[in-house]
C-alpha cells in the first residue's frame, strides 16, 4: 500500500514539476529568441539607412539609443562594424548596378546576386532566406539595394543556450525526483498507515465475522426443520445472507485496494461460467415473472480468477433480478468483439441523473427500496473492482426504459 501511493504521490510531483520547468525554460529560450530577433532587425535597418558602409551618421542611431536597458540592447557604432552584412544593388529594370561583399567571407558574388534576386521575387520589403535577414530599401528613385545580416552567428548563440538550459533542466528534473522519491515515503505514511489500519480492520471483521454468521444461519436452518418455517426464521436467513454477500463485497474491495486481489490467475472460459451463472438466477427471476433471455457466444476465454469472475457475474445478475420491476425483461448476451463483451439489460422503474453513480461504494439511489430488496450499495463497486482487476472496465447507461451493464474483459 505504501508503495503504492509512494509512487502515485512521485508521478504527481513529478507532473507538477515537468511541467513548471517546461514553462520557465520555454518562456526563457523563447524570449531569447524574441529578443535576437529583434536585435537583428533593428541592427539590419540602421545598416540598411546608411547609404554605405562607412562611419554612420548620428541620425541614424538616434531612434534606438534612446531604447536600451536590462532586456533591451540598441545597436551601437561596435555592433555596425562587426556585423557580417552585405548589399547588392539593382536599377530600375532588375539589371545588377554592383554589390558590397567586404564585410563577408566565403561567398561568392553569384550567390550573393542570386541571394538578393530572391529577396526581390519574394515581393518583401524584409524577410529571411537562409541565415540571413535582409531589407530592400530604395536609396534613389532609380535604383533598389537589398541589404543582407548574417544571423548565423546569433542561431548559434541561441541553440547554445537552449542546449545548455535543456540539459540544466533535465538535471535539475533528476534531483527533483531523487528529492521527491526521498521524501514521499514520509509525506504520505500517515495516509499510508491510515488507509491500512482500515483495510486491516474490514479485513479482520470480515473473517472475525464469517463463524458467527454460519452459526446463526445454521441455528435458524435447523431451526425451521424442527419447528418450522416461520417470517421470523425467515428474516434470520435473509439478513443472514444479506451480511454474507456484503463481508463477501467488503473482503473484495479490500483486496483490491491492497493490490494483491489477483494471485491465482488462470485461463477460464467465460462462455461456460456465464452460462452456468446465469442458469442459477433463472429460478428467482422466474419468481417475479421476468421475460429472460440469453445469447451466450461459445469458447470465449479470459485470464483471471474464476472466483472472482463468478463473484462478478453473480453481482450483475443478482443487481439485475432484484431491482427489475415484477413482470419486465432481462436480457443477458456475450459475444466477442476486440475484447470479451458482456452485457446485462433489465427494465427499470425509475432512473438516476448519472448511472455511473451507481459503482460509487454505498450509493443507493432509492434507500427504502434498497431495504426492501436486501441491496448494500456495495456489490456494483465490487464488481467494478474485479473487472479493472482483470485490466477490463464496466459501465452503466440508459436505453429506454432499461438499464445496460456493459463488461469488457480482454481475451485470453
């Protein structure tokens, strides 16, 4: 049980924690490149408002000095002379006038024409092609000259960055799970201990519980031979065995909640322990007069508890007789799908807002009614327990006026 919710409780911090550095270290790499990207624009339009490439005039520094501070940097007069930057000029007609390639390395006066060819079919006044950002500005009437930044310089800065804050991230995700791993155990042992103190509890009563209530069945049995039957004896036996099933239901969802309910798994074929099941509440439906039928698909088998899988099917056969008006249907059909499909269909009285409610532990939805037919509202939360034992699921829903239990149970 401790481990159990140790690891629950990890998994959770572990969540919280993913997610919290996911957002910090995102948000910081993010505004990174906000910011470089930004640096590069405005350094690209005080290079593309110079008419060359020499000693810029104060003018054209004046609309960002004013814009520095501790997550804004203008450009200066040192950013301008480093700057990896090229032009290339055309007229009017398309026709090449001459290109600047001074303050780059390694490319040719092709590239750089075909570079700034493609600035221009793009239709852009700015943009990017590659590494590089460029600007199209038009000095004079007759001529236009796209300006180029080299920007590899600034990608690889903020790859660097983002590498290092990712593998900053993971380590500091690892210490945190060695930290919560070592503190988990101590922050939920009280809940731990609390939570196993009851299990104990329903556990010991249950079996504490089991000799008396034989004892009381058996006085009343041998009773009703000597004496006999009466509505006295009668009630004995019904609460008698109302007590049995609910230890029985009690006992299950303990072992579930310990995790240690499935110990003796084996092949079993449902299609017979259904049948067989099912043979044994035709008598008692016959009783109120129910319209049964069933549709049992052959050879269909399961990995699981025999036990249990007939402690199940019981659940939802005796759910069904009991609470189907006197006179309705019951319908029960097994076939084979991508997993083992069970459904039981009974008429229903009156219905709840959600069905689903109806695998909550002691929900009854009508308490004299539950009374009067000998219901825990533990049995359905038992049987829940058992089918997600088994790695299967079961559900409630409506269809007119009946109810559907739908079983799925993975084939074997």
């Amino acid at each position: 049980m401790i481990r159990t919710l140790q690891k629950r409780f990890t998994v959770t911090a572990m969540i919280a924690v993913t997610v919290l550095l996911v957002l910090l270290l995102g948000g910081i790499n993010l505004f990174n490149a906000l910011s470089v990207v930004r640096d590069g624009e405005e350094l690209l339009s005080v290079l593309a408002a110079q008419k060359d490439f020499g000693p810029a005039p104060r003018d054209a520094f004046l609309p960002w000095d004013e814009g520095n501070g501790l997550f804004r940097r203008s450009p200066d007069a040192g950013d301008r002379m480093s700057a990896l930057t090229f032009s290339v000029r055309f007229d009017a007609e398309g026709a090449l006038l001459g290109s600047d390639l001074s303050r780059v390395a390694d490319l040719s006066e092709e590239e750089a024409v075909s570079l700034a060819r493609q600035a221009l079919d793009s239709g852009k006044a700015c943009g990017r092609i590659g590494s590089f950002r460029y600007q199209v500005v038009r000095p004079a009437p007759e001529t236009r000259t796209v300006v180029f930044l080299d920007m590899s310089r600034q990608t690889h800065e903020l790859l660097r960055v983002a590498a290092l804050s990712g593998l900053g991230g993971i380590a500091a995700w690892l210490a945190m799970l060695l930290l919560v791993r070592a503190l988990s155990r101590r922050a939920i042992r009280p809940i731990a201990e609390n939570m196993e103190r009851q299990r104990r509890f329903i556990t010991d009563a249950g079996h504490e519980l089991k000799t008396p209530l034989a004892i009381i069945r058996a006085n009343a049995e041998a009773l009703e031979l000597t004496g006999g039957e009466s509505k006295y004896s009668r009630n004995i036996l019904s609460q008698t065995v109302r007590l049995s099933d609910l230890m029985q239901n009690l006992l299950t969802l303990a072992r579930y909640d310990e995790g240690a309910a499935l110990q003796d798994r084996q092949s079993v074929s449902l299609s017979a322990l259904t049948q067989e099941v099912w043979d044994s509440f035709l008598a008692p439906a016959e009783l109120k007069r129910l319209n049964c039928t069933a549709v049992i698909a052959p050879e269909l088998s399961v990995s699981g508890s025999p036990v249990q899988l007939r402690q199940l099917l019981s659940i939802l056969l005796d759910n069904a007789v009991k609470y189907c008006p006197e006179g309705g249907s019951l319908a029960l059909s097994l076939r084979r799908e991508d997993k083992a499909v069970l459904r039981v269909q009974n008429s229903v009285a009156e219905k709840v807002a959600d069905p689903e409610r109806f695998f909550d532990r002691f929900f009854r939805a009508d308490e004299a009614r539950s009374r009067e037919t000998g219901g825990n509202g533990i049995g359905l939360s038992a049987a829940q327990a058992i089918a997600q034992g088994h790695k299967g699921s079961i559900h409630a829903a409506y269809e007119g006026d009946a109810i559907i239990f739908t079983l799925k149970l993975p084939l074997d």
